[in-house]
C-alpha cells in the first residue's frame, strides 16, 4: 500500500534521505527505527506530502503524493513530530474541524469523533483547549486526528513520546487492534516497543536502510542472540568457566561481579544453540546458580554495531 | 454550466473548513475584541481630532475615509502576521498541509477568513453613518463606493502581509516587514516617491509607479466613482500577492 522509490532529500550541504527504498504492505506494521537525524522524521514529510523529495518517488495506494496529492492525502492518517494543534480550540473543535476536512458532515462527523474520543480515552478532556492539555492527552489528541477517518495508511512520527507506561500501553493496543487492516509506519527510539507492536523493523543511518527485517530476524544479528548467562557465588567462578570453555558450542566466556557473585555468559560460535548443552552441564556438576537464562539478543546492540554517532553521522553527510 | 456549479461546489468544500476555522480562531482569544476596539477608537479619533469632523461642517464621510489606507497601514499587519508565521512555529503548519486540502484553497481559505474579520471590523463603524445621516443629507452613494474602496485597501494589504507572513516563523518580522511593504504601495502616488523617478525615469515608468499607489486608486473610489480599473487594480493586487503567497507556502515549507 506504500511504495517508496529511491526517495531522497537534500537541505543545503546534506543530505537527509539519500535513495531510500521501501514498500509496506497491508498488515504489516514497521517501525522505523534510527539515531536522530537519521532521516526518519523527513522520510515520513516526504511520504505524507509535506516536503517535497529532490527525487525519487513515494505512492499511497497507487496514488502518487506529487502528482495525485490531495487523493493520496485522503487515504493517510498522519501523526507530525510532536503531535502538532491548534492550541486555542478544544478537543472537540479540533477533532470536528478535522472530521469537515476529512469530508464528514452533521451525525457522521459526531459519530466519528465520539468513537475516536473513545478508543483514545479522551473523554474528559473534550471541552478544554489544547494548550492547557498535558503531554500524553496532546499525544493522543494527535492520535484521534490521524485515525479519525479509518485510513488505510496510518503514518506515526513517534506516537508514545512523552507518554507514562500506562498510556504506551494503551496506544500500542490501540495501534495492534489497526494492525491487521492497514499499513502502518511508525518512527521510535523505544526499542522495546518495536518489539511489542512491529511486525518489521527497519533501521535507518545517514539517510539509507542499513537493515530491514522481523524483530526476531534483528535479535538475531546481535552478539547475544543465544548466548547464556549464569550467575553464581564468586569462589565457583573459576572452575565453572574452564568447564564452559571445554564445551564444544562455546566460543568466549565474558564476565562481570556483582556484589559477592559473578554474572557469566557464554558466546555461542556461530549457529550452536548453548542452553540445553549448559543446563545438562549445570545439573551434571550440581553447581550452585543463581540465575540460567538463555539471552535473545540485544536490539540496542544490534542498533548501536549497525549505526553511527551522530557526530560521525553529520561529518559524514557534509562531505 | 452544470459541471462549472460542480467544481465551484467541490472547490467551497475544500475552503470552507479553513475559513470557518481560522475566522473562529480570531474570536477564540482576546485577539478579536481588542483588535475591534482599537481599530474603532484611533478611527474615532482620527475623524474627530484629527479630521475635525464636526468643525467641518460638512455632511459626508470624506475625513473619516481619507485615514483609511493609513490606519490599515499598521492595523492590518497586526491581523495578517499570524496568519502563516504562528502555523510554522507551532507546527501545525505540517498538519495543515498534509490534510487532503489543496494548497491554494488552504491559502484561499485563510485569507478570506482574515479579510471578512476586517470586514467586520470595518461595518462596526456604521455608527458614524449613522451619526452623519441624523445631521445631515449626505450622498449614501458617495459613502457606499467608499466602505467598498476601504474593504478593497484592507484586502489588499491584508494579502500583502499574508504573503509575508508565510516567509517567516517570526511574527514581528512579519509585522515589520508587512508594514514597510504596504507603505511602498501607499505612497507611491505621492511626490515623495514620484519625484525619485520625475528626474530620470522617462514618463511611462512614473506613470506606473504612481498608477501602483492604492491612495491614488482608493481616493478615485471615495470620489463615489466606483470605476471598473480601480476594482481591478485591488483585485489584481490581491491576486498576485496570494499567487506569491502560495509560492512561497511550498518553497520554505522545509523550513
């Protein structure tokens, strides 16, 4: 439902979106992930039709954003940086105004903002201004906006920004309950969130993808992905890693103190799966463990080995 | 004829919401009310203090109107520097043009709601037609043709400094700059200006010049000449200034 085209932006001497290609199809929701500056907010201008790419293309539906732009327009549900609104209206004035844009009038329009006010949970607030709203209920007066007219594509520049734990939650469920009748693409710096909600993820570095794949499919680029750890009193450390060490699978063993106990983990060489081969050792030598787990990976890592710093990054995109 | 109904219907769908919007948001704060109030004591002031009204004697609005482009000249700025400079700087900017709305009926839309605000504004003085009416017999015509000329010297700054606006982020350089532009239009008829170009320029070029003064056009309307070219030339001002501003919405919408 969204094709992008070797899209890209140029400001000046950089370059923001260099050739960028995707396409997102029903069902699916990507997270699109990146350092800052990565290009993910102006990729996002680009595919709703706000900026202008210096070439490359974006359609929504087979409509495309420069040549077709307010029908293409029509089929996306967009969430700006920072949710953006007009201040002075209330709740309610902001969401009808939307609604007559969007092309709804009298009891459809109503109907239309009493359901989204009440799958954003914004009931309470529907009379006061915007501006005098806090962080999360604003958040979610961006999120009614972008969902009021059921689009196909739904484009989210960092939807549970700013929010508490509860109200991620309750966004992330509300973006799950869309899922599967729709497009999606959301932009985050939560890692953890692209684990509960996306169904693909997509890092981006310097304006270009630099991986593309499930979650699960990304853990498993990470050092730690089926690496385990055992933690276990200090005096036992020594023997236990020779042990580890003279397993077949192993090919490093890293530790770390903790207080009086020592947290171990044990790398895995390419491909062995490790934690059956050390719990039947554990049991066999009757250690003393603390905790045995087997790791899944770690995204931050994979995140950090596959990007680069932002200094890097800006030095990079000026030559 | 039923297809041209069609697409005028289609296109109203497409500038009505931001009309009434942005018109709506005028009253939503004090902005409204102590704009109304000021526009109607320093015109007040002008026509009795200033005009000498009353010492006048004469029974028509001629002082009142003939302050008119100059009171715009600082009063309109005032309402057209938000009109694109607070969108961009609170980011609704990126909200309002990814709305399936095309970019002129956004600008259109806004425009508007901003002029009938003036408009408004402006019909708020009818007090002093009133006034002048009990006093005396004057030509209604005459005071008609004029409240048409001043609606047309307000709708021509306005688009002016809409145009500004949208360059910039900072509403006092909006304001600033709207004001130096507009009293370039205002002047240009007046010795001031003409006699720059009177000494080098050949004929047709200060001929041009002085034909760009709103003053020169606005006081041929207030004659209660309602011609035909002084329309055109307020239309045709607005016009290209709302071309430009449209322009200049896609041009710096990156930043």
């Amino acid at each position: 439902m969204i094709e992008i085209e070797g899209l890209t932006k140029r400001f000046g001497p950089v370059t923001a979106v260099a050739g960028l290609s995707l396409s997102v199809a029903k069902g699916e929701v990507l997270g699109f992930l990146g350092p800052n500056g990565a290009g993910k907010s102006t990729t996002m201008k680009m595919i709703t039709g706000f900026l202008t790419p210096d070439a490359g293309r974006a359609s929504i539906c087979g409509h495309d954003i420069e040549t077709d732009t307010t029908a293409a327009q029509a089929l996306i549900g967009y969430l700006p940086e920072g949710a953006p609104a007009y201040g002075d209206m209330t709740v309610r004035q902001f969401l009808a105004f939307i609604a007559e844009v969007r092309g709804f009038s009298g009891a459809e329009a109503k109907a239309r903002v009493t359901a989204v006010v009440e799958k954003t949970d914004l009931g309470p607030v529907l009379e006061q201004p915007i501006e005098t709203l806090s962080k999360g209920f604003k958040r979610r007066v961006g999120l009614a906006q972008a969902i009021l007219h059921d689009p196909p594509v739904l484009i989210m520049d960092e939807p549970t920004d700013g929010l508490d734990p509860n109200q991620k939650h309750s966004v992330r469920g509300l973006i799950q309950a869309m899922a599967a009748e729709k497009a999606i693409i959301i932009s985050t710096h939560l890692l953890e969130e692209v684990d509960a909600i996306c169904t693909r993820a997509v890092i981006i570095d310097r304006g270009g993808v630099v991986a593309d794949g499930t979650p699960a499919e990304l853990l498993a680029r990470s050092r730690y992905h089926n690496a385990v750890t055992l933690t276990l009193a200090e005096n036992d450390a020594e023997g236990v890693v020779a042990k580890l060490k003279a397993l077949g699978g192993v090919a490093q063993v890293e530790r770390k103190l903790i207080g009086n106990a020592v947290r171990l983990t044990a790398f895995p060489k390419s491909g062995s799966l490790l934690i059956e081969q050390v719990s039947q050792l554990a049991s066999r030598e009757n250690w003393t463990l603390k905790e045995l787990y087997a790791e899944p990976g770690r995204l931050d890592e994979v995140f950090r080995a596959i990007t680069t710093s932002d200094a890097a990054r800006a030095k990079a995109a000026r030559a | 004829m039923n297809a041209v109904m069609n697409k005028v219907v289609t296109n109203a769908k497409y500038v009505l919401p931001i009309f009434k919007r942005e018109f709506a948001s005028y009253f939503a704060t004090p902005l409204a009310y102590v704009f109304i109030v000021i526009f109607l004591l320093t015109m007040g002031a002008f026509t009795f203090y200033v005009g000498h009204f009353y010492e006048n004697g004469i029974a028509d609005l001629s002082v009142f109107f003939a302050y008119h482009p100059w009171l715009y000249l600082f009063l309109v700025p005032a309402i057209s520097m938000r009109l694109w400079a607070d969108e961009r700087r609170t980011g609704t900017m990126e909200l309002l043009l990814t709305l399936p709305i095309p970019l002129w009926a956004t600008v259109l839309g806004k425009y508007l709601a901003a002029w009938a605000f003036t408009g408004i504004a402006l019909a708020l003085t009818f007090p002093i037609w009133l006034t002048v009416n009990y006093l005396g017999e004057p030509d209604n015509g005459v005071i008609f043709a004029s409240y048409i000329g001043s609606f047309l010297v307000a709708g021509g700054y306005l688009a002016i400094g809409a145009c500004i606006s949208a360059s910039t982020s900072n509403q006092v350089i909006a304001f600033v700059v709207s004001v130096a532009v507009c009293f370039l239009f205002t002047v240009s008829g007046a010795p001031l200006v003409l006699d720059v170009f009177q000494a080098w320029a050949p004929m047709a070029l200060t001929d041009a010049v002085a034909s760009l003064s709103v003053v020169t056009h606005f006081n041929a309307i207030t004659q209660g000449v309602l011609d035909l070219r002084d329309i055109v030339f307020f239309l045709s001002l607005i016009a290209l200034f709302l071309a430009a501003n449209i322009v200049v919405v896609d041009l710096k919408k990156g930043g």
